[in-house]
C-alpha cells in the first residue's frame, strides 16, 4: 500500500515566501485602488457643490449666499453655518448637504448636527472671496455672479469649492498648523474633531516647528464650468490665498489654483 507524504519543510518554506511576496505585492495595490476610489468620491462633492450653485444663480440671479454675508461671527471659507444664518438651508433645495464632508475623513453629516457654528470640509468662495489687490481685499467686490470671476492680485480665480488645505500661525503658537483633507494616516497628522454646542467639525492635523507640508499632499477643486481636478500640492498652478478673518488676514491661508 502507498503511503501518503506530506509536504518538506524546504517546500512549507517556499510556499510560505511565496504567499508573503504575493502580499506585499498586493496590499500597496489595493491602498492606491482605494485611495482612487474615496478620491472620485471626493470629485464628485465637488462637482454637486457646483452644480447646485449654478442652478441656485438660475433661481436667484446670483451664486451662493455665503454665511459671512449674514453673520456677524468671526468667519471662515468652510462655514456653513454661524450665529445668525443657516447656509444649509441655502444649498438643501439643490443637494444633499451632507456631500459636503470630504470622504477622506470619517464623516460629519452636516444635515443633523445642531451646533451654534458649523465647519465643513471645502472652502465654499462664492459670496466669501473677491477681488484682492495690493494686500487687501477690495470693499464691495464679493464674487457672486459666475460669469464675473474675480481676480486675487491678478490671477483669475473660477475656483468655487476646493478641499481645505490650510496654513495657520495662530491658533498653536509657537506651533504651525497644517490642515488638510487627504492627509488621513500620514506621518504626524492627527484627527481633530470638534463636537460640541458651539462648533461642530472635524480635520487632519499636524503642528511643526515653521513648516508648510501642504505640498506632499494632493487636493481637489471644482470651478465654475462644473469641471472638477485633483492637483498635486506643489503644483505650479496653487497660490496662497489669505483668510479673510480680520483677524487672521496675513497669517493664515488657503492653497486654490488659479484659473
């Protein structure tokens, strides 16, 4: 009668490296196919932020309200709501608000939340941005209409929603802030999240000593045609667009391309 053999151990060695060499093959594969994937889902926010914007100027006869044209609180790009005025109410006719959370962090469904002060995850700049010239931002020049651009120092700007990806000075002194939405898992970046009756929000941090690390991480942009792209962080066509917080103005600032 034959007997049956198993496996040597030279073979259960080589099956063994086999299989660790397939996965070490496979695992970065699927990381990068992954990453694609939540980042077409980013583009597509973008592009509904932007679609409904344009169908709310149909309705209006202008883009947008933004809430710092109602509020008087302190505030920024990527507010949606503050004391004084629900932006929510001007975008929820048009879509679903709660694409307004980049999906490359966990999730702030802005529809529920009912905090004082709201801070999504993209810069809204209609009705928040216009025209800047010579160090300051020109009084009346908000960007309201889609078929008048406005210009920051020159350059023509049609960026209507872009991740945040944010430069601040102020808030960790000495410390410098690096915000940015696709930093998620990178080295010495950290999850922030805001949840309580004031402010409601969440993002990807990392204080250093001075350093501006915005350009090892991408970021995505749509614009007032409705095409929406993914720049590298230290592409040529990024500038720095200062906050228009009175405070801050200077000494905080937004990357956006230019178009």
């Amino acid at each position: 009668m034959r007997r049956c053999q198993g496996f040597t151990l030279i073979e259960m060695l080589v099956v063994i490296v086999s299989v660790s060499v397939i996965i070490a093959i496979l695992v970065p594969a699927i990381s990068v196919a992954k990453s694609s994937v939540v980042n077409g889902q980013c583009l597509a926010n973008l592009r509904d932020i932007a679609a409904a914007s344009l169908v709310y100027e149909i309705d209006h006869g202008r883009l947008p309200i933004h809430v710092a044209e109602r509020s008087t609180a302190p505030i920024f790009a990527p507010t949606i709501k503050a004391p004084g005025f629900d932006a929510r109410e001007v975008y929820a006719p048009y879509m679903n608000v709660d694409r307004m959370g980049c999906p490359f962090l966990p999730g702030l469904n802005v529809s529920q939340t009912d905090a004082a002060a709201i801070h999504i995850n993209y810069c809204l700049n209609a009705g928040y941005y216009g025209d800047y010239e010579n160090g300051r931002w020109l009084p009346n020049r908000l960007w309201v209409h889609s078929d008048t651009p406005w210009a920051f120092d020159g350059h023509p700007m049609t960026v209507l929603a872009v991740d945040r990806s944010y430069l601040d000075t102020v808030s960790q002194l000495p410390k410098t802030r690096n915000i940015i939405n696709h930093a998620g898992g990178a080295d010495g970046f950290e999850l922030l999240e805001m949840n309580n009756p004031q402010n409601r929000g969440e993002a990807w941090i990392c204080d250093t000593d001075g350093q501006d690390v915005r350009a090892e991480h991408p970021l995505n942009a749509v614009f007032i045609d409705g095409s929406a792209d993914t720049f590298r962080g230290d592409d040529p066509a990024l500038i720095r667009i200062p906050d228009r917080h009175s405070v801050r103005q200077g000494r905080t600032n937004y990357l956006m391309p230019t178009r």
